[in-house]
C-alpha cells in the first residue's frame, strides 16, 4: 500500500489567530463538529474551562469548546458542544446548571451530597435537563447557568415570605403543605427588625399560586402533647410543617401574615350526619372529641367556632353514618368531659364518668326519647342544646330505633 505524501505548507503562508475556538468555527465551518454549538451565559468563569464536560443525566453529552466575556462585561459566555447523537435533547426550555466539583447540604432527616462525574470534579463541568418536550434549540440560543439544580428546578416557581411572630421550629428545608401535600418549601430564614418578625421565604408550585390569597391562613404545624395524647404525631419523624388553608375572598399575594396557633377548623365531612351543638364554652372539647350514645361512640366533634353574636359556641357533630336514626328532633345532649363527684352523708360518694377517653379528651352524650316524643329524625344542620349537665330521667329512655342497613 503506497503512503501518502505530507502536505507541505508554502512558506511564507499566512495564517489568522483568532481569540477563541468560537470566533475560529465561525469564519471557518470546516472546523464546526457534528453536533450543535450553544451559548450560555454565566455570572464567573473560575470552575470551567476548554474542555470541562456537558452532561445530559450523567451521560457526556459533549464539553465546553469556549469561554469568552460577555458584551456587558460582567458575565462570561461558555461556548457548548453538544455531540450530534445527543443534539435533539436540548430543548428552547433546557435548563444548564454548574456541577463542578461537591455540593453537600446537611440536617437532620435531610443529608445531601450532589456531584455530576469524577472529571466535572476535577475539571469543572455544566450539565442540562429539560422541564418540558419542546422545540429543538437552535444553534448559537442563549441559556442562562443555574448554580446548581434546585436552583434551575426553581425558576418557574413563585416566591412568597410569611412572617412569624413566633418562629419556634422554623427551619430552611421545611415543606408548606396543604391537606399533606407538598406544595412548596422554605428556602430561607430572614430577620425583619422594624417589625420584630421572623420572615420564612419560600418557594410555591406555579399551578399552586392559587392558594395564597389575603384572606388565606398558615400557621406552624408541630407535635403537640396533651394528656389525651399525642397531636401531629407524623411531625415526630418527618418534622414540622407550615400548612396552608385557602381563603375565598381574598386577592393573589406573596406575603402572608401566619397565625400564631391553628385555627379552629371544621371539617368537610362527605359522610354521615353533621348537626350543630350550641353552648355557652367550650369547656374541653376539641376536635375529635368522641360523641356517645349508651357509652358507645357514634360520632365525633369535626369542629366549633364562635357564633355571629359572639355569645355562644357551635359546636359541630358529625354522626357515623350507620348511627344516624338515633338522631330526632327532640334527642337531648350533654357534656361528659371531665368527672363529676356527688357526696352526702348518707347517701356516700358517687363518681360519674362516660368514660376515661372523656376524662382527658372531652365528650358528649345523647339520648333520645321514645315513641312519639321522639320526633321527626333529625336532617344535616339541625340545631340542639348541649347541656352542661345530664338530666337523671334522660337515662330511663330506651327506644327501639332500628339500626339495620335497610333502614338508612
């Protein structure tokens, strides 16, 4: 096989220098690779250089070919090379972001290391993802490089700030949820001295905006002990939480005021029967509090508040739906929390109680009369007193009320 002969240059021959391999593949195309030269504008140079690599999910997807400074004079461009094979991955909305060298994060239940390859290590590197399948980017498009990529899953996301009078428990990390789900998380800690306020900045979900408006309420969840147990046992392991209830009326905003301790919520129950119970205190109920018929719960208290006139509060009862024939017109309730001790000389003493649940959690009673003074069964929303004390002859009552399925 003959060998080919060297090419010998004239002498004398003239040749460009050019300030970059960029400004070199512009004037001389032969020079371009097969594949697709993008620029991207970062804020410093010092962890990249002429041959720093470019990932797409770890994979060496091509490398930079060029750093230069920016028109403004602030910022560099990093000219990027993406091989052909890995060129219709990179979209108009990709997103770059630096994984040079290790990034670690740390705290409790939250211990992060983050590293694209051994080179990016050594040699600095940027990698890309792409949020969504659009368009193929185009030669020469400008992207912006994200310092990491939290920062770049961020961009699209809103900010918001809540301010706390009482920030016991706050921390960067902590997730804003709203009826447990996720929809945001802090990212910062800040001080507001004029106002004395805790400031939580977080970062919410586009398509969970919605939800923050100026009559919304968020308010710090945390494990709460009382002697009738444990309260949010779930922020034991998985830590506090800011949860977030929806106003109706409200405008869209950013910065929202938190309440100091939840606020009295009532449930929106789909199932059984829910009636209001009025009273002049709430005494120890809370909600949950267990709602019994013959020492057996039938229902629970889903929540109470104050009554327009402020006089009085709703107590609102939720029946289980297989209990709710023994609700009538004319059933009578009453308060069983806490114990009530009778004595007298000849009589002795006597201690009453529903049960022990209701010694410590609160509770209420029922009973209903028989035959015709019973009444119509009762229907959602009815009204009845809740009576501080037990009437003697409510106890004598012994309808026959049919619980069966058939009957409701």
């Amino acid at each position: 096989m003959p060998l080919r002969k060297k090419r010998r240059q004239k002498k004398n021959t003239t040749f460009t220098l050019y300030e970059n391999f960029h400004a070199a593949a512009e004037n001389n195309h032969s020079l371009k690779p097969d594949g697709l030269i993008v620029n991207v504008l970062a804020g410093s140079s010092r962890a990249f250089s002429v041959g720093s690599p470019v990932l797409f999910k770890n994979i060496e997807a091509g490398e930079i070919v060029g750093v230069r400074p920016a028109e403004d004079g602030q910022n560099i461009i990093l000219d990027v090379f993406i091989a052909e094979k890995y060129a219709h991955f990179l979209k108009k909305s990709s997103r770059f972001y630096n994984i040079s060298g290790i990034s670690v994060e740390g705290g409790i239940g939250n211990f992060k290391i983050t590293t694209g390859s051994a080179k990016s290590i050594l040699a600095g590197g940027i990698a890309f993802f792409s949020p969504k399948n659009d368009e193929t980017a185009n030669e020469n498009t400008l992207f912006t490089l994200y310092n990491g990529y939290q920062e770049a899953l961020d961009v699209d996301k809103t900010k918001i700030a809540i301010h706390f009078s009482r920030p016991e428990g706050l921390r960067k990390g902590m997730k804003i949820k709203y009826q447990g789900v996720t929809v945001g998380e802090i990212n910062d800690i800040k001080i507001d001295l004029d106002k004395d306020f805790i400031v939580a900045c977080g970062l919410i979900n586009q398509e969970d905006e919605k939800l923050f408006l100026t009559d919304s309420l968020v308010w710090l969840v945390s494990p709460e002990f009382k002697l009738s147990g444990i309260s949010n046992l779930d922020t034991i392991i998985k830590g506090s939480y800011i949860a977030v209830l929806p106003g109706n009326k409200g405008e869209r905003t950013q910065n929202l005021v938190a309440c100091n301790s939840p606020p009295c919520l009532r449930e929106k129950i789909k199932g059984g029967l829910t009636i209001i119970l009025r009273t002049p205190t709430l005494g120890s109920l809370e909600q949950n509090s267990p709602v019994y018929y013959r020492q057996v719960q039938v229902g629970r208290v889903v929540g109470y508040e104050l009554a327009d006139s402020a006089q009085e509060v709703l107590v609102y009862v939720n029946i289980n739906h297989c209990y709710e024939p023994l609700i009538h017109k004319n059933t009578v309730f009453w308060n069983v929390s806490g114990v009530n001790v009778d004595a007298g000389i000849f009589s002795g003493v006597r201690i009453s109680t529903e049960s022990i649940e209701s010694i410590v959690a609160g509770g209420i009673s029922l009973a209903t009369p028989e035959g015709e003074a019973m009444g119509p069964q009762a229907g959602a929303g009815q009204h009845f007193i809740l009576h501080e004390k037990l009437d003697e002859e409510w106890l004598n009552w012994k309808p026959a009320i049919d619980l069966s399925p058939q009957n409701h």
